[in-house]
C-alpha cells in the first residue's frame, strides 16, 4: 500500500487556532471580570493570560495535527492530549468544500473541509489552513473533476441579495441572538442596578414596547447576517459539477458532483410567499446535515423561474410542465379541522388562562388554522415527470421537494383506518439528507400508483 | 390506475416478538396500576371510579396492544427493496431500495436473548429502518441476502 508521508496543516493554522479559542477565553474572562465587579486591570490581566493559553494550545494542537493519503483513504490525526485518527475511503467523500475565512485570506491558504456521509458536522475533517495548491491536489484526490468552463452560472445581483436578506428565513437564529443579549444586558444591569431589566417591565405598554424592539432587533440582525453569508452569490455547474460559491467576510465555496446531488426544494416562506418568491434548497448526502444556509442552492428566485433555473443548475431535475395529483375535495375537511379545532383550544385556554376578556383570541386563531389548513389542502400534490417525482406541501412554508426517482432513500404509503374508509393516503418520499416530502389525504388509488411507479 | 402495486409483504414477525412487547410494557403497567391503588388509597379526593377506570385502560391496552401490533407486522426482502408494513391504527408501508442501504447491523441484547430474537437494524443516509423481531439464523440471512445485493458502495 503505497502512503504518502504525513502532512502538517499550513502554520496559519496556529494562528486561526489560537484566534478562535481567545475570541472566547477572552469573552469569557472580561464577561467573568464585569459580574465579578472586577477592575480593568484583573479584566486586561485575565484578558492576556487568555491570549496566551490559546497561543499554546494553538501551537499544540497544529504540531499534533496530521493528515495523509495512502491509496484507499485519507487519514486525518488530531488532537493534544488523546490523538484520535479518523480514516475516510476516498470513494466516500461526497464532496469538498472550502472557507476562506479573513485570516485564511490574510495568510493566503484556505480551509478544506471533507464532506462524508452520514457524519454530523463535528466530525466532518477540516483542514483550517492549506495553500491553494494543496486544496487543488486533495481535491483531485479525492475524486472531483477538474473544472471546466461552467455551461451555467447563476449569479446574485446586489438588489436581489437585498430582497433576499429583507425576506430572509433566518428569524429565529437572530430572535436567539438578540434573547441571549437580551438575558446578558439583563444580567449586568441586574448586577449593577441591584433591579433586572426584565423585573422593570410593569405595564402591558412597557412589555409591548420591549418585545417590538426585540423584533426589530431581531429583523436587522437577520438582515445583516444574510447579507453576510450571501453576498457575492454564485452557483454554476460544468458538465459534472455544481460549484456554488458564497459569503462576504468569509468566502464559501462548495463543489459537489451532479450525480450527487439527489433533490431540490423550492421554499416559499412567509414572506416570500405574498411576493411571489422563493428560496432553493439544495438536498444531498454530503450536505444533509449543515444548517439551511449550508444547503442554499439559490437564496432568492422568482417563484415562476424556480423550475427553469433548476433545470439549468441540475439538468437531471428538468420536468415537463404537468398537472399535480391533488387531494379530492372529500380530503378539504381533514386539512382544516384539525389546524382550527388545535386554534380554537390554544385561544380558549390562553383567553381562561390570562383574561376572560380576551375570548375573541379564540375565535381568531381557529380562523388562522383554518386559513393554514386551506393553504396545505391547496398546496398539496405530487406528480412524477420521467426520473423526477415532485411533492408538494405547506405547513407554514411551502415546500415543493424535486427529488431523483433512482436516488430516493425511502418512500412511503400511509393510511388511518378512517383514511382507509374515506379511501385516501398520505405519500411521502425520503431523500438523502433525511429531507421527506409528505402529500397527505391523496386519493388511495393515486397515491398507490404513484407508489408503484417508485418501485422499479 | 394502470400501475397497481405489487402484493403486499407475506413474512410475519416470529410469534416470540409479541410476549417481547408483553415483557416489554408489563412493567409500566404494574407502575401506573399501583400508583392508582396507591392515590384513591391515600388522597382522598381522587375519585376511586377513575383509578379503576385508568388502571384498567392499562391493563387493556397492555394486553392487547402487543397483539393487534403483531397481527399486522409484515416484511419482505424483494430483488430491489425491502418492503415493510406494520401499523394498526395508521397502516405504513414503508420501501427501501437495496441499493440504498448502507449498511445493517444485527442487534442483540440480554433481553432479546431471553425470547431467543434479535432487532435487524437497516441503515440508509436518510437514517434507519427496523425490524423489530427476528430469529437469530433468520436474521443473518436476511442480512446476507441484503449484504449479497449491495455491489454499489462508492454510489449513495
């Protein structure tokens, strides 16, 4: 077995090492100094004692850090005081993406990271820091094509990122972001005042006026990140590969073979949805389990384009225009009973709960799930175009799921006994990522022949 | 509908599986019966009829749930894709192509050893798919029959 000798990671790597622990040591020891009432001189003092420990570690961790290639695999060693290897077959690399984080690009070399199946994101292999040239050769060694010049190229505009990051989907890290500062201010003030933020917040028009900032808050930051992680968008494929390439402060570039990829979901948020947009999300073994944005193949597009794009981005994923397989109207009350009488119990027990006076709550939110329930009955809908089954749904988004007939990892038919006397079933599909795209309430017989149609 | 689907699958689970579940739920049973007994015994308002009442849910659903869920229990491994039904009130039927399949692992326990079972575990990238009852020489050749089928490993 032939093995090359092992390779160190790139000296950057101590200084990206050790940049990332002191950002939280350092964070760490200042926010330990301010509710301990410390001085600024025990905060700086711990401050440095910060720096230093993570520039040990950071010199540590690179020299104890390997990787190599031997025929089959490549192995990666880490780790100080309990070295573990990890060995990944080549033939099992999905994909290799890279970062190029400000201090990469300071340094010139990049961040390769080796996306296997079935591995959560901590135990992906990440090289922090290689040249560009070694980035190429792992590349080719682990079996991506050479790249060609691309046959299609999508690119973001500037007010298209804008429309994007205003209608942007990444609510709730940003609702968390600002619930966190929210509970840090808290905490200091609580420290200092001797009365927490909170605890001030009496009247109904003060607690009003805390949640509007912290939604606004929260909608800025949502702003902001998505600009962040998005600007300079680029997807583009050459006869085997898509390349979507990515982010402002830290540039993004993943790559990942056209047979690879297994489906594409067109998302229709909230609100995207009045507007007539939509977000694609890319679906595939080798990035199933990063966040949304980590499987973005598009961040915004026109909701009637969305098909026509992804035909030219994942030519596999062409369909011809058709007509869905919808629910029969008998399914109507099953969509909506359900979503209003669940309303209708949340607003009478909230209206018992706070104030007999708030009934109306009641009323309204069964309206709501009603209105939900006649989205999902309206949305709902499969259709199989050549290799291509399509599902369609809504919960709150809609979602239509384009997924490769001969890539599905799982489908499924599934009926109550009352479905089975109103002779109707749900389908639902699996893809790689564990994506599942559900059509309830179908009718029996199509949704049985589409289930056959499946099967080779 | 010119496309019906093919038959549904004919393997039941071995007859073991069912007093597994008995032994399984036997001992929540017991728990929420005597902490019934125990409350109409000792506060006095908990209304004797509803601790009968629950206590003999239990004891009901105990009894019966491991049969009706074994009646309906179904598998089968066919040239392209293991085939699955189970359910009783929501009947799945559940297919999972051979070439999918990762790989699949044969699960033995203390307690599944007393019934002389093992679990059959099938992986896919999606997650896995279980057979929750099997006779050990049953299970390792359905998993060398799955094991034989998979001549695709670079191609998820």
């Amino acid at each position: 077995m032939i093995s090359e000798v092992p390779r160190r990671l790139h000296r950057a790597a101590i200084v990206v090492e050790a940049v990332g622990s002191a950002l939280q040591l350092v964070g760490g020891a200042v926010l330990v100094a301010i509710v301990r009432g410390g001085t600024p001189g025990t905060a700086a003092a711990l401050a440095a004692a910060g720096i230093a420990a993570s520039v040990v570690m950071g010199y540590a961790r690179w020299s104890k850090t390997t990787y190599w290639l031997d025929d089959v695999a490549l192995h990666y060693r880490s780790g100080v005081f309990t070295p573990d290897e990890r060995v990944v077959p080549r033939a099992r690399v999905q994909a290799v993406d890279t970062t190029t984080g400000p201090l990469q690009r300071i340094f010139g070399v990049v961040e390769l990271r080796v996306q296997v199946p079935g591995a959560a994101d901590e135990d992906e292999i990440v090289l922090s820091a290689v040249t560009h040239e070694e980035a190429e050769r792992m590349r080719r060694a682990l079996g991506q094509p050479e790249p060609a010049a691309p046959d299609e190229r999508v690119a973001l505009r500037v007010r298209h990122l804008l429309l994007a990051a205003l209608t942007g989907p990444q609510l709730s890290a940003a609702v968390s972001a600002v619930a966190g500062i929210f509970a840090l201010a808290d905490n200091v003030i609580d420290v200092r005042d001797g009365e927490g933020l909170l605890a001030r917040l009496d009247t109904p028009r003060e607690i009003a006026v805390a949640a509007a900032l912290a939604l606004v808050g929260a909608y800025v930051l949502s702003f902001l990140a998505a600009i962040v992680v998005f600007a300079g968008f680029v997807a583009e494929r050459d006869a085997q590969v898509l390349r979507i390439r990515r982010g402002l402060l830290s540039r993004r570039a993943l790559s990942i073979p056209l047979q690879r990829v297994d489906g594409v979901v067109i998302v229709e948020g909230l609100l995207r949805a009045p507007l007539g947009l939509a977000a694609l999300r890319l679906e595939s073994v080798a990035h199933g389990s990063e966040r949304a944005t980590g499987r973005t193949l598009l961040p915004i597009v026109r909701r009637r384009d969305a098909e026509d794009v992804i035909a030219r981005l994942i030519p596999a994923l062409a369909i011809e225009p058709g007509a869905y397989e919808r629910p029969p109207h008998r399914a109507l009350r099953r969509f909506v009973l359900a979503p209003s009488v669940t309303g209708a119990v949340v607003g009478v027990a909230a209206a018992l709960a706070l104030h007999p006076a708030a009934w109306p709550a009641a009323a309204a939110l069964a309206a709501i799930g009603a209105v939900i329930g006649l989205r999902a009955y309206r949305a709902a809908g499969i259709r199989l175009s050549g290799d291509v089954v399509v599902v369609r749904e809504a919960r709150l988004a809609r979602r239509t799921l384009l997924a490769r007939r001969h890539r599905l990892q799982r489908h499924a038919l599934a009926r109550t006994l009352l479905q089975q006397r109103a002779g109707l079933a749900d389908f639902s599909v699996t893809v790689g990522s564990g994506g599942r795209g559900t059509a309830r309430h179908l009718d029996s017989a199509a949704a049985e022949a589409a289930f056959g149609a499946l099967r080779r | 509908m010119t496309e019906t689907p093919r038959s549904e699958p004919s393997n039941r689970l071995p007859i073991a599986t069912r007093t597994m579940w008995w032994g399984e739920s036997i001992g929540t049973c017991v728990v929420l019966v005597g902490a019934m007994l125990a409350l109409s015994a000792n506060v006095a308002w908990f209304p004797l009829a509803l601790a009968l009442a629950v206590a003999a849910a239990a004891i009901l659903y105990t009894a019966a749930a491991p049969i009706v869920r074994y009646r309906h229990w179904r598998w089968d491994l066919h040239e392209e894709d293991l085939d699955l039904l189970h359910g009783a009130w929501r009947v799945i039927r559940t297919i999972v192509p051979v070439t999918r399949i990762q790989h699949v692992s044969v699960e033995r326990t203390g307690w599944t050893d007393l019934f002389g079972l093992v679990r059959l575990h099938v992986h896919t990238a999606a997650g896995k798919t279980t057979i929750p009852g099997l006779e050990r020489p049953q299970a390792d050749d359905l998993r060398d029959r799955i094991l034989a089928k998979l001549r695709t490993p670079d191609d998820l």
